[in-house]
C-alpha cells in the first residue's frame, strides 16, 4: 500500500477526542502492522468565532429580481419549452405529460449524479399522490445581466478583490421545478407569472419563501463565478510514521482556504419536512486560491501545531498537509478536464453539498445567514456550523471527502487488434457513521493491464485499512488492514483449452474437486459421442448435425442428465452447463 504520509487520507471519526491534544490507545485482533498509537492534535471547533463570517451578510433573491422574473416576456428568455412531469401512470395516458423517471435523468446529465436526483424524485411522486398536486413543471430560461441580479457576496478571507457568486455582468442560467394543481396553457405558456401566481414568487426572496416551497420543489442558477470553500473542515486526518507505511502516528484537522474560478452552480432542493439540500458545482473549474489554514479565522481551525517530531523527525505540518489537499483537489480537477477532453463534452463535478434542517435547535443563530451564503457559492460558514455541531447543518461531501479514479490511455486499436498499456488508480475514504461510534476507511486501488493482437492480461491490487471509534471505550480505536489481489486473462477469440483452464479453476473453486471430477466423467463422454456421431469432414464444415445432436439425441440428453445430478448431489455448482 502507498505510504500514506506521501498521500494524506481525510478521514471523518467520531469526535472522541476532547482537548487539544492527547494520546489515543489502539486495539488489534492481530491485524495492527505495527500500529502502536495515534497521537491527536485534533482542534475545538466549538472554540471558532464565527463572527467574521456572520457579517459578511448575504440575502436571497431580491424583490426587484423576482418581480421582473415574473413580468418577463418568457419567450423571449426561455433556453428551452416548459416541461410537465408526473408519474409514470398518469403520464402514460396523457400525451402532453412526462414521466418523473425523465426528470431525473436530465437532471443526473446536467448535474453530474443520480442518487440526489433518485431521492428527490421518489419525494416527488410521494407527494403528488397525497397532496392532490397532478404535476411538476420544469422551466429553464436566461436571467440576463441588464436585470443586475447581483447574485454574489464579498471574498472576505480570500481574495479582497474578489466576489463569491456569480459575476455582476453575465448571463445566468436559471432552471426552477414546481408543483401545480393541473396543467394548462398559461403554465406552458408563461410559467413564470404562473409559479409567482401559485405561490408568491418565482426564486425565493426569504427563509419564509425557501419554507413554502413544496417537497420536491427546487431552482439552480449556474454562470461564470467564483465559489468559496474550507475544504476538509472539520475532518480528522491522519498522517503516517515516514519510517513504517502503515503506522500512523498523529490525527490533526486542518482546512484549506479555496477559491474556485469556472462555469459554477448553485443548486436549492426543498426535501421533506424541514429539510433543504443546497449543492454547488463547477465545469472546467480551477483553483483561484488555495492555502491551508495555519490560524483560526473564516470558517476554519488553525493547525494547533504547525512542527512536530515525528520518530525523531521534524516534520513541518503546515507544507506537508497544504501539499497533500492541494495534490488531492488539482487531481479530481484533472479528471474531469481530461474526460471531458476524451468525450468532447462537458463534465460537471459537485464541489460540495449541504443538508439543513430549518427547524432544528441552533447553538448559534447564523443558519439563515449560512442558508444564503451557501446559495451564493460561499459555503464556509455552513461548513463551520456543521464542525461545530450544528445539529441543523450537515455536509454530505466536499471535494476532498469523496473518492477520485484517475485513468491514464496510451495505444492503438487497428482492426480489432489492440496494443496497449492502460493503468487505472483509484484512492479515497468513506466513514460509516453509528451511534455507538464511527468506522473510518480509506482504499487504494490499481489497475494494470497490456494487450498484444487479441489478448491481454492483467491484474487488479485493492488495499483497505480502516479505523474504528468505539464511544464505549474513551480513546480507544481498532486498527484493520486487508489486500486483495485479482488477475485477469482476455482473449478476442479463446481457444477452448483456455477457456477449459479457467472454468477448471472457478469450478474447484465453488463445487470442490468432486464436483470437476463429476463434469470431467460426464464432459469427455459427451465429446466422445459428439465425434462419434458428428465426425469432423476434411473440408466444409456443417453445424446442422451437432445442433441436431444437442436437441434430439436421448442418449446425450441422459449424459446431461446424469452428470448435473451427480453434481447436485454433491452439494456443488448446479447451474454447470455440460453443452
């Protein structure tokens, strides 16, 4: 496994950890490599002020923007016709309806994935059978700079020259999803005036109007901008010995203060309950800004000790983590230029996302100001409550939370016939989150495989080492490792011994040599009856006599017959096939 110092992993653990810095105990059932303890400099989040993120200020839609939204002649800014969705039944019989199924997938083609999409749309269908609502209507149409939509908020530790949001003299994209009672022509026809007659307005101008919206209702905004994120805040991470490539010597939180420039946007789903999903993302983006936090400020803790010794060496921790989360966010950068490169077109991918619950307790009052900023592409103070507890503000994910694949092509394909080297890579971390604890994991994984004419080989290495928080066992965390090897054997046009070499194998492998020695007894007899009774010609060669053979002939029929059952009674493979 790569030595994870040269590659830090973000992991997310349970907040066992109480001061600024102590020595945590670690448990194994043989499986430590080594792995002895973990020294924390884990950092108070409660101990932020946050009060230079609070004034920053930022509002919704304002009064102005909605209402000339409203009066706007829609033909004249619509990007493309209004759509109607319901569920697949209702649709079916209505030739001016969609089903809900198509909305997800144009919103999974246009914003990256499909599992927020999928959760959104069963909400939807669940709420048009209760509410007597018959539809949701999808609107896409140009917001145009002249409107001053002023969509963006100051870069207040970042860039002083800059606004988070969307530039003030461009264009923006805007697709807005509504429930209504019935179709009709005004819907179709002027659906912004329609949505604001439903329901007040068209984007929402308050916290008040983000509540009105009906579960499964949501707006996106996307343009040329800036977005504003502390990415890994909040994340323990974990940094191994230089000397030994599986122990791990301290867990510390660090944040990197980053400013991303590019095609972004800013998505609000109104879930159920007092649930609202903000996500933003960005096409062909890059880093405008990005330096790891060394003192507390805006949204992130700073490092509580930029040097220490580790093994007796000094280790400067301030180069080492600002190195390793640069290295991860420009990685995840390239893939997405580089597929967007190989498919010739545009990629999108999610920068971030944020769950709040309007409803829930707050230990300080700047959720409606987190609410706003999130939707201006300012995600930090969100960031910052969700670290600090919040129990009305959770982060799903940021860039550097979630796995990357990087995958590397060179060669030529010529007539079926492939000379080629590929090499894929993949590395991340997930946590599973309980009640009694948290279960950390991180992967790596390669790939390598090389072909000449028709054939190829190759092999698949996956590592995985996790560790586990226990609640019930105040600094006490379990350390696991495990390797799984696989290699892999391809050929265009197989010959049959290989292709009996590999199946010998997967057939030990599952019903045990008894159950190889049951198809070998049955398997050569029939062979011997194929080129008894369809002996191979000299030239002209017919199937008709073996396709013949395999339907009509009782006596290969019984060889059949007769093997699988001595297979089923050994308790082995039952679907062998002894064609």
């Amino acid at each position: 496994m790569r030595n994870v110092s040269a590659a830090i992993m973000s992991l997310a653990v349970a907040a066992c950890v109480t001061g600024d810095e102590s020595e945590l105990g670690i448990e194994c059932d043989g499986k430590c490599d080594g792995l002895s303890s973990v020294r924390s400099l884990v950092a108070d989040a409660k101990k932020l002020d946050l009060a230079d993120l609070i004034t920053i200020g930022a509002s919704f839609a304002t009064e102005q923007l909605d209402g000339a939204l409203a009066a706007s002649d829609y033909a004249a800014i619509r990007v493309q016709p209004t759509e109607l969705y319901a569920p697949a039944s209702i649709a079916a019989n209505d030739l001016t309806l969609h089903s809900l199924d198509t909305l997800v997938s144009g919103l999974a083609t246009r914003f990256g994935e499909g599992a927020l999409t999928t959760e959104v749309n069963q909400l939807r269908g669940l709420f048009l059978g209760q509410s007597g609502k018959r539809v949701y209507a999808e609107s896409a149409f140009v917001i145009r700079a002249g409107l001053g939509h002023v969509w963006s908020t100051p870069a207040a530790g970042l860039d002083a020259a800059a606004r988070l949001g969307f530039d003030a003299g461009v264009d923006l994209e805007a697709r807005v999803i509504t429930a209504h009672d019935r179709e009709s022509s005004a819907l179709v026809a002027s659906p912004l005036a329609a949505i604001a007659a439903a329901r007040g307005f068209v984007l929402p101008r308050s916290l008040a109007d983000i509540r009105a919206m009906a579960p499964g209702e949501s707006f996106a905004l996307s343009g040329r901008g800036h977005l504003g994120v502390n990415l890994g805040v909040g994340v323990p991470i974990l940094i191994a010995n230089p000397v030994s490539t599986l122990t791990y010597s301290l867990v510390l939180t660090a944040g990197l203060r980053t400013m991303f420039d590019g095609d972004v946007d800013v998505q609000l789903v109104r879930m159920r309950g007092d649930e609202v999903v903000i996500d933003v993302g960005a096409r062909a983006a890059t880093v405008r800004q990005s330096s790891v936090a060394l003192k507390d400020g805006f949204g992130v803790t700073g490092l509580v000790e930029s040097s220490v010794a580790i093994a007796g060496t000094a280790v400067d921790l301030g180069k080492l983590v600002d190195k390793a989360l640069n290295r991860g966010v420009a990685s995840k950068l390239s893939l997405i230029r580089a597929a967007a490169e190989r498919t010739h077109s545009a990629m999108r991918i999610s920068v971030a996302r944020v769950r709040f619950h309007l409803d829930a307790p707050a230990e300080v009052e700047a959720r409606a100001e987190a609410l706003a900023q999130a939707l201006r592409g300012d995600l930090r103070l969100a960031q910052a409550l969700a670290a600090r507890g919040d129990s009305g503000v959770t982060i799903d994910f940021d860039l550097v939370r979630s796995g990357a694949s990087a995958i590397s092509y060179a060669g030529v394909d010529v007539l079926g016939m492939s000379f080629y080297r590929r090499t894929a890579e993949s590395e991340g971390s997930a946590v599973i989150q309980t009640p009694g604890g948290a279960l950390a994991l991180m992967w790596e994984s390669l790939h390598r495989e090389g072909g000449w004419f028709f054939t190829s080989h190759g092999f698949t290495r996956i590592g995985v080492a996790g560790l586990r928080w226990d609640a019930g066992k105040t600094g006490a965390a379990q350390s696991e490792t495990n390797l799984f090897v696989q290699t892999e054997e391809g050929d265009k046009f197989m010959e049959r011994d290989k292709v009996i070499d590999q199946l010998d194998s997967i057939i030990v492998a599952v019903g045990g040599s008894a159950a190889l020695h049951a198809i070998e007894r049955s398997g050569n007899a029939i062979e011997r009856l194929v080129l008894a009774k369809c002996p191979l010609p000299s030239s002209g060669f017919d199937e008709s006599c073996n396709i013949n053979l395999i339907r009509f002939d009782s006596e290969l029929r019984n060889l059949r017959q007769t093997g699988l059952a001595l297979v089923n009674s050994l308790g082995g493979i039952a679907a062998v096939s002894l064609n």
